[in-house]
C-alpha cells in the first residue's frame, strides 16, 4: 500500500484591501488550479451576500469549504469604499475531501474589544481523520502579550492528544511573525516548522516589500519576512513524517498580483516507522 500524501497551501488572500480587489480573483483561483493543493489553508477571506469568498473558490475547485470570523485585521472603521459596507473577514480552509468537523475558538486578546477566531477542522483524508488548525495572528507587534499567548494556544491545539491518529496535525496560517521570532517559540517547542523540513530556502520571504502595495508600515519584524507558516506534529510517536519539498505560490497572473501575501506550499509523506 503507497504511503499516505498531502499537499497543503496557506494563503493570506487580502480581503478586498488594496486596488482592484475583484481584478484578484481569478489569480487567486489560477494559482490555487496551479499549485493543485489537497487542503489550503486561507487568511483575510471575505463573507458578504451570503457566500464566502472560500466558498466561491470551492464551488469552482470542486472542494468543501468552512469560514470563520472575526479574523485579524478588522475590517475598517469608517468603511473606506462601499465595497467594504457589511463584509466581514475571517480565515476558512478549502479542502478535497469532506470536512467533517469544525470549530471557531476565540484567541486570547487582551488589546482588543472583539474575540478574533482559530478556525479547528477534521478532514476526510482517505488515511484517516487530519486536524487542521488556520489562523490568522495579531499583527501589532507592540501587543507580544497577546501574540505569545495566541502562539501557545495553537501550539495546544496542535499538540492535543484527541487528534493523534493516522494523520499528522496541522497548524497552518499568517502567524505575522517570522519563524525564529520569539512570539513563535511556543510553536517552535512542540511542532516542526514544514519549511525547514521540506528544505525550504532560509531567505523566503512571504510578505515582500517589493510588491506594489506592500504595507512598509508594518515594519521590518513583519515585512521582508517569512510570516506565514505551516507547523506540523505526528500523529503518533511511531508515525515518520517526511516534507517532501516547501515552495512559494503567488506570482503576478495577467500582471496582477493576486495578494501581497506569497502563498506557502508543502507535500507531506507519511508512514509508520516500522514498515
């Protein structure tokens, strides 16, 4: 019997942020037809006139999709365009096979007046049940009370004994921080970083300030960072799990930029240790 696969995406898609959001949406479906992920994990979505922007992308895919909000950053306050009037923004994951269970859970966020979300979810791969966990984190940097605090509670998520089985854990998202950041040791003690152990080139960099509308305010923690991340554990001690090859996704389609985010891409391969 062939060892189990998957191939995972997270993607920070830029709500309806920057110019020509609806120009985007083909680029973002492009690119997602491209790659051909098994499961994508995806920050800054948008839900408005009954539909999720995951969901649109699913019924084109031929994928199941769930949503979750609120999600960082909030949506702005007045509206800036009426594109923006009623829209909410949260994370969702896209998935090829069912979704079987899933849960929004409030992050700790002491800073701000409203409970941003983890999106938790259970997979249907055919080797078995897959936990998934997508998040999008606090971007200030000045709130590392709340960064760390929400970095360790993915860390438990991703380490909880009720999902060990036949497929790894995942704990995917835009974690805005880099990975040797210490917001992200709570992570960095009990998962391993996909990137790394898919050979991933240490220069990556998922927020680039070469991108026309690239958010320099941000500032160098976050921009010209690798801040969006795939974290993985096990799904059993005797479970050998090997990250094939760690990629970027989200070149210009058409000359758009699809987000100012790059998208990152790993292909899993597992067994047990004594087969």
């Amino acid at each position: 019997m062939a060892d189990p696969q998957l191939r995972a995406m997270t993607w920070n898609i830029w709500w309806r942020f920057g110019p020509r959001w609806r120009e985007r949406q083909p680029g973002i479906l492009a690119t997602i037809e491209r790659f051909d992920p098994d499961v994508i994990a995806l920050q800054e979505v948008w839900a408005a006139g009954g539909t999720t922007q995951a969901h649109e992308f699913a019924a084109a895919l031929g994928f199941h999709a769930v949503f979750a909000a609120p999600s960082y950053p909030r949506t702005p306050e007045p509206i800036l365009t009426p594109d923006h009037d009623g829209v909410q923004l949260g994370v969702a994951l896209l998935s090829r096979w069912p979704i079987v269970e899933h849960d929004a859970i409030p992050m700790p966020a002491r800073h701000r007046s409203w409970d941003p979300v983890v999106l938790r979810a259970r997979v249907a791969h055919p080797a078995g049940p897959l936990p998934i966990a997508v998040a999008c984190l606090e971007h200030a940097t000045t709130f590392s009370d709340d960064r760390l605090a929400q970095a360790a509670l993915l860390a438990d998520l991703g380490t909880d004994p009720s999902t060990d089985g036949p497929c790894p854990s995942l704990v995917m998202g835009d974690l805005n921080a880099a990975a040797d950041s210490a917001v992200l040791r709570p992570l960095r003690d009990v998962l391993l970083d996909a990137w790394v152990a898919g050979g991933g080139t240490p220069e990556a960099v998922t927020l680039p300030s070469t991108h026309p509308s690239a958010p320099l305010e941000a500032g160098p923690e976050l921009v010209d960072q690798r801040i969006d991340h795939i974290w993985y554990r096990p799904g059993h001690e005797d479970q050998l799990v090997n990250v094939e090859s760690a990629v970027l996704a989200g070149d210009s389609v058409d000359g758009i930029f699809p987000s100012d985010h790059r998208a990152v891409v790993c292909d899993f391969r597992w067994r047990h240790r004594s087969a």
